[in-house]
C-alpha cells in the first residue's frame, strides 16, 4: 500500500468511534484478536495450567522416593543379572538417607524432604519413570520435548499452541531458569510450532526481562493511534501471508507491550506478606533464591499464565551426584522448603484445584556406586521417580513398582511419553488429536506411543 491510499482510508476514522469498523481493521478480527486466544480443549480438562519443576541433574530414586530396605540390608554386594552389562556389576550401595511414612498416605519419603513429606497426601509418587538415553543433554531433551535426538517443541509450547494463554499481557509459557541446563534453550523452543508459542526466559535479578521497562509511554497513544498503528501492520502482514518471521516479529511486539505493562507487578514479590516470604524461606530484597523463584512462580499462574517452568540448574544446583551421595543434601535443602510452601499456598488460594504441579528430573541414579570406592552413584534411565500433584491427580499415592534393588520396573512402567500423555489429558487434550503438521507429516509431543495413566486420576 502507499502512503497516500493509507491517508485515504483512514478518513474513515472517526466514524470508528462511532461503531463503524473499517475494513482496515478487520485483520485484528483474526485468531480472536491475539495470537494466544483460550482455545477450545478436547475434552473437560482438570487442570487450566502446568507448573512444571525441573531439578536438573537427575536425581537419585532410591534416596528420594523409592525405599528400597533390601538395598540397604545388601549394601556392598555384587549384584549378578544377565540385564546388566559388566561395567555396570558394581557394589550395591544402600542410602545414607533414612526413610519413613509420611502424612495419612503412609508415602515412604527420605528425610532429605521434610517439607514434601509435610505434604505428602497431595502428592502422587511414580516410581516408574524411564528413558531411552543415559545422557543429561538427550535425556533433558526428551523429559520436555518427548524426543532425545531431534529437538523438537517443548511441553509448554504445545499447550500453549493447543490451549491459548488466559492472560494476554503476559506470554502463555514462562521459565524462571538461571543458568541454561543441559540442552539450553531447546527446552522450551516452539521450534516447528508459530514463534509465539516459544518459552520466554526470566532471569530471576534485578532484570528478569532485558529492556521491559519502555522509553515511550504508550499510554499517551490515544486509542485512535494505536489502533491505526495495529491496523498498518496487520494490512502489511496480510499482503506477505506465509512469512513467519514477520509474524513472529508483530506478535512478539504485541506481547512485549503487554508484558511492559504486567510483568512488572508479576515480579513484585515486595507486594507478599512478610508471613508468606518467611513460608517460602524467602528473604525481604530475595530476588534470586529458588525460593523466590517459587513464589514468582506462584503470582504468573495466578495471573493466568499457562505453563510456567522453574529451571533449577547450575553447577551448584546440579543433582549428579558421582563422588558422594551426600551431595544430594544441600540440593534438597535449597528446594525443599520452597516447593512444599508453594503446594501450601496453591492449596490455600484454592489455585491447587486447576493447577497441575510436575516435579521431575531427566533420569535416576545406579542402586550400586558409581564406581570400586565410591559413594556416588551413575546415571540410570531404566528407572525412575517423578511427583505429581494438584488438579485431577490422585494425592498420597504411588504409580508402578520397581525390584528390591531399585533396578527393574516390575510393574506398571511410565515411560515419558505416558508421563506427557497424562500432563496433556489433564489439562483436557488428547494426545493423540495435539498435532502439527509440518515437513509432510504430522508431529505430535509423544510422537506414535503414550499411554494416559489412568489410575493416578481422581
């Protein structure tokens, strides 16, 4: 368009006021106006958001969830079974941790987690959890993508394509991560998916989001302007249909005005009572702790925001625990606090009924140590602990069951494809129909498996 059939068209503004809408306006008609309109989901969901917490490192099993008594009473043999290889025949090594029954449940739960066994009857242990590769890059890979090898599109940002956001300041998939994990950014990428359907990252500081703070004040944009402005561009988007890097460049414009205006307040945790900071552990000023970065996580879902991921990652937040197994204390120390006050508080807000809660790591930990000497243990992908809580989810249970030693599954395995068909069934899609076409076939987050385990619902 020129610039003087532009001025011409808009003569038609002021009838706007008055309830004309010209054609030059019709562009914001589609998708409902904004690209992360709430969509339709399958099926009646249980849970409107996900809050997906990602202890990275790969957390050992059997000192955390799975008790396994006959590990201990065995400690230092050698464990013979054709289903290892020879380099794995190492000295069983029994937990250092004790264990015990917690909450009317009777959840079996180590005392590295005094506070997650405070809450034990919203919890839902699987026990069962496998993967298909042994390495934290692949196996962070596939715990969010569904795919160890190929990146492919995150969890959230397939709910967020599936489902929209409810808050259209806000972006519909936010992760508080620190450090980048294993597999950097490749977590949350949208990938295939329409750019808008991409994680943002917050940096828990004093700038969670570069440049969120505007030069211009868009509020002394009169209506008239900014609608005009909205218009032009969606009329030149309209005349390149197909270019995506075009829309994903207007859409991110229009999440990022939204964002100068909302997130500021979301971030805020000034605004928290001194009670609520003391639950969570979170000092007066905390901006970074993992405490603060539950409770931040706290205020954006109850601020409508779909998925919201902690990423608790670095070298001193990792859980590979080769040399000594007591490493595993001062991560759960950093954690544990935090995330049993935000089960708490999700409860007490009544958010925990439409929240999914998901506290997973990429892959467990040998029962036998890591190698002739050590207190360590390995990586293990052949079995593994995960929790879920909070909407649809069945609390104070456990799914599957593995031997003695922690080392087969013997009952109901829980592969991560089933682990995301769930997630997905429980916020109303089925995973089968969430699909994207894209190079001549049509993806899907647990690709052709999956199985929704059915007996963990409510």
């Amino acid at each position: 368009m020129h610039r003087r059939e532009f001025l011409g068209m808009c003569c038609g503004a002021t009838a706007a006021s008055l309830g004309f809408r010209p054609a030059l306006s019709l562009a914001a008609e589609e998708h409902g106006g904004h690209p992360l309109v709430p969509r339709q989901s399958h099926h009646e969901a249980r849970a409107k958001n996900l809050l997906f917490i990602f202890l990275t490192g790969g957390f050992s099993h059997v000192d955390t969830f799975d008790h396994k008594p006959k590990l201990k009473e065995d400690s230092g043999k050698i464990v013979n079974s054709v289903s290892l290889r020879t380099a794995e025949k190492q000295p069983l090594l029994g937990s250092p941790f004790a264990f015990r029954q917690c909450g009317q449940s009777g959840l079996w739960i180590s005392d590295l987690f005094p506070g997650l066994a405070s809450v034990a009857d919203e919890l839902c242990v699987i026990r069962t959890l496998h993967t298909d590769i042994v390495e934290h890059f692949q196996a962070v890979l596939a715990m969010h993508t569904g795919s160890a090898t190929v990146p492919l599109p995150g969890i959230g940002a397939w709910l967020s394509y599936g489902l929209g956001s409810d808050n259209g300041n806000l972006p519909g998939y936010m992760v508080l991560c620190e450090h980048l994990p294993y597999a950097g950014a490749q977590s949350w990428d949208s990938n295939f998916l329409p750019p808008v359907h991409q994680g943002v990252r917050i940096v828990p500081g004093n700038d969670p989001i570069p440049n969120l703070k505007s030069p211009i004040n868009q509020d002394n944009l009169t209506e008239l302007e900014q609608l005009l402005l909205k218009d032009a561009n969606e009329l030149h988007a309209a005349a390149r249909a197909g270019d995506r890097q075009l829309a994903a460049r207007t859409s991110s414009f229009h999440v990022a005005r939204g964002m100068m205006k909302s997130a500021p307040e979301a971030f805020d945790l000034a605004r928290e009572t001194a009670g609520t900071l003391a639950a969570y552990g979170a000092a007066s000023g905390d901006k970074t702790s993992f405490a603060a970065q539950c409770l931040t996580a706290r205020r954006l879902i109850e601020r409508g925001v779909r998925t919201v991921e902690i990423f608790d990652s670095g070298a001193s937040n990792n859980w590979d625990s080769h040399s000594n197994m007591q490493d595993h204390r001062p991560k759960a120390q950093r954690v544990d606090r935090p995330l049993a006050a935000l089960i708490a508080d999700l409860r007490q807000r009544g958010l925990l009924d439409e929240t999914l809660v998901a506290i997973c790591t990429e892959f467990g930990r040998t029962p036998w140590t890591d190698a002739p000497g050590t207190l360590g243990r390995n990586h293990y992908a052949k079995a593994f602990s995960s929790l879920l809580c909070g909407a649809g989810v069945r609390g104070g249970s456990t799914y599957g069951q593995t031997d003695d030693y922690g080392i087969s599954i013997v009952e109901k395995p829980c592969h991560v494809h089933d682990y995301h068909a769930t997630i997905l069934h429980l916020l109303g899609l089925d995973h089968k129909r969430l699909t994207y076409r894209y190079a001549g076939r049509d993806f899907r987050l647990t690709d052709v498996h999956g199985q929704v385990l059915t007996e963990i619902l409510a």
